[in-house]
C-alpha cells in the first residue's frame, strides 16, 4: 500500500506542508481539530504518512563550529518535521555527491555546508530542480542558488575599525585559504578601515594558510612577529589561529595585549577560555542552521524567494586580548 506523502495530505486538508508534518509529529503547537483532519486525511490514504527527508552534508569533521551549525539544522528540522540524513566529516570531502542526489531514493532535499565543490556542480544540481540550501558558500554561489552566510566584510570591518581607533597602523593578517569567498570578503572588510586612512597592509604582514586550525595559525604568527618591524596587532582568520598566534607571542616574550594585540573571528568556546580572553567576531552560527532550514521548507513549499542569498549580522565582541598599540 502506498504511503501517502506530506505534499499528499497538505493538498487534501489545504493545510501547509509545515502544518502536516508538525501534526503528523505530535508537536503541541497544532490546534486538535487540525490534529485530526489530519489524521483522518492521512487514514483515507491507505497508508502511513511520510516526512521530508533532509540530507545534510557537512565534509569536515564536526568540530565547535560545524557542530554548532549541524546541531541547529537537526533542531530546526524536528520542528518543520523534516528527517535528516547526516554525511559528515573529511571522508565525504571528495566523495561525488551532488551529482547523485537526485537519484537518491527516499532524499528530498539538501542543506549542503560549506561545499567543496565549485559552482558549476551547484548550478548542475539546482538545473536538476532539486531543492537546496548552501549554508556558507565556499565560492561564490550562482546567483539563484539558495545560500546563507554570515556578514563576513562587516564584521572584519568592525574588527579593524576597533585596532585603528586603538592607535594599531601595522597589523598582521593571517587568512585562510586563498580560494575561499569568506577569505576575500574579511580581507576586504580588513583593508577597508586602513584603507580609509591612506594605509595599505604590507605584504609582509600578511599570511595565508591552506586549513585555518591553530597550528597554522602558530607557524604564520611566528613569522610575522619576527620581521624586523614587527605588528602591533595580529588579527586571525578564525579563533583557532589566534590561539596559535597567542602561543607564539608567548614564545617570544611578548605580553597580550600590552606587547602585541590579537584577536579572531568565530566567537567559539575556546574565545572565553583563553587569557586574556579573545577579542572576536561573533557569527550566528545556530541562526545560521535554522535560517538553512527555513529556506529550504519555503522551497519544499514552492514560495518564491526574494532573497536568495542571505546575509546574517555579526557582532564584535571586545575583550582582554587588544589594547592600545604598543608606543
């Protein structure tokens, strides 16, 4: 006997796809008469309902920050009713997914983070009509493909803006991979505040490192804090580098932040459990899953979307790691 699908029942009882499927979870916030037509619609099918089924693909190994987004895309999903597949960690990296996933029996969408393959597979995937949701692009995403990000240039602005009003000129940069869209977008955002005071970062105050993890952010520190005229200030891709770039300060002699200034980009745990603890970026990583999910049930729903790429606000978090610069 054929199972009845979410679309079947939300065409039959003229109820939204969201609505079936939090009825047919048992989730209190569905009025009982809905409950029950519901049901009763779901009865007259001959069969069981069945839930939207999200594959959510993150190819990294889920660390605090990955974590953080495939949590809330689990969280969010239970609400909207969706199942969630999970295919993480490194392994998946090179696996050829995308093309797939049309083909797969039992998938009816995607939420893809941070994928590493370039646009064209995106726009192979999307001309497919298969519904899904970029959660921080790595290259540019066509421009009708569904993607959600944080503000990266503002909040790298903010950042700089914060080092220059504290009398820094010379600040290290130590970015991440050079192919990466986020990796442009906060040097653009770190540029801009120098920038507008007729001073451009010089190429030796600048490193940019394949994987942002702490050893590397370690080894580029090392190397900017021992040119001749060293920084005032470093300012890391992420938070796991600047905790690197704070062990090789400490190598060297130099006090944080009364020698050197260092801050990083993320806000994750480890930002509050260094000392002096890190001054950062904070990103909306759980809004950012849940804004994922939301997108991706208006395309199950056919609503048509204005804003396809969307941006989430960041927020500077000032805290013991810059000072003044030093005199």
């Amino acid at each position: 006997m054929r199972r009845a699908s979410v679309r079947d029942l939300a065409a039959q009882t003229g109820l939204s796809i969201a609505t079936v499927s939090r009825a047919l979870n048992g989730q209190a916030n569905v009025a009982e008469h809905t409950r029950q037509k519901v049901l009763e619609a779901a009865g007259q099918k001959g069969g069981q309902a069945t839930s939207r089924v999200v594959y959510l693909r993150c190819p990294y190994v889920l660390t605090d920050y990955f974590g953080l987004i495939v949590s809330s895309v689990a969280e969010a999903a239970e609400l909207h009713g969706f199942s969630v597949v999970l295919n993480a960690g490194e392994a998946a990296r090179n696996s050829d997914v995308l093309s797939s996933l049309p083909d797969r029996p039992g998938i009816d969408a995607a939420i893809l983070i941070l994928p590493p393959e370039p646009a064209s597979a995106l726009t192979a995937l999307r001309d497919r009509r298969f519904p899904f949701v970029v959660v921080d692009p790595r290259v540019s995403p066509p421009r009708d493909v569904v993607a959600v990000s944080a503000a990266h240039f503002a909040g790298a602005r903010a950042l700089m803006t914060h080092l220059v009003e504290l009398g820094h000129r010379r600040v290290g940069i130590i970015g991440g991979p050079r192919e990466w869209l986020v990796n442009d977008n906060r040097l653009a955002g770190y540029v801009a505040p120098l920038a507008e005071m007729g001073l451009l970062p010089a190429p030796e105050l600048m490193r940019f490192v394949p994987e942002p993890n702490e050893e590397n952010g370690y080894h580029a520190a090392r190397e900017l804090l021992d040119v001749a005229d060293r920084p005032t200030a470093i300012v890391a891709f992420n938070d796991k580098m600047a905790v690197g770039a704070t062990r090789a300060a400490g190598e060297r002699g130099l006090r944080v932040p009364d020698d050197v200034s260092i801050a990083g980009f993320d806000d994750i745990d480890v930002s509050r459990a260094m000392q002096p603890m890190l001054t950062t970026v904070r990103q909306p990583l759980a809004e950012m899953g849940r804004m994922a999910v939301t997108l991706l049930s208006r395309l199950l729903e056919r609503h048509e979307l204005d804003a396809l790429h969307v941006e989430l606000a960041t927020e500077l978090v000032v805290r013991g790691s810059t000072g003044p610069a030093a005199v």
